[in-house]
C-alpha cells in the first residue's frame, strides 16, 4: 500500500513539474512576443488567454486520477511546442 502511495505522489509531482515548465515557457513566449512585437494587440491577449487556459486545464487534470496520465501527455506536448515556438520567435528575429 505504502508503495502504491509513493508511486501516485510521484506521478503526480512529474505532472506538476510538467506544468509548471508550460507555465514557464508560456510566460517566457508571450514576453518574446511582447518585446518583438510580432502580433496585433488583440492578437496578442487570445493567445495569451488560450496558453493560460491550457496551463490551467493540464494543471487541474493533474489532480484527477482518471485523467492524470493524459494531462501529463498534453503537458509535455504543449512544453515541446513551446519551446519550439520560443527558438523560432528568436531566430526570426
């Protein structure tokens, strides 16, 4: 049983961890958006709402049992894409 316990408090710590590097990449995105000013304004604050409400979806996924392992899965691919979006908004520029 105690093993069992380690292992969901694990999973769940990888889950949030995940999260909070979207958090991270998300913030660090719309700043380089900010500063090259690459989209309109209006623009700007959809995406910014889009990113945060995914951040919070993954993050509120995390604690459910039923639906942690899928939230860890989008987590990480929205971490890629955002990193990804990050190199590109830099080497545009």
């Amino acid at each position: 049983m105690a093993q069992r316990k380690k292992s969901i408090l694990k999973e769940k710590l990888i889950g949030i961890s995940l999260c909070l590097l979207q958090l991270l990449l998300t913030i660090i995105l719309l700043s380089l958006l900010l500063i090259f000013k690459i989209f309109s304004r209006p623009l700007f604050i959809f995406l910014a709402a889009v990113l945060f409400c995914g951040f919070a979806i993954n993050f509120l996924s995390q604690q459910s049992r039923r639906y942690r392992i899928t939230g860890k899965f989008v987590a990480l691919g929205l971490d890629l894409l955002l990193i990804v979006s990050c190199i590109m908004c830099s080497v545009i520029r």
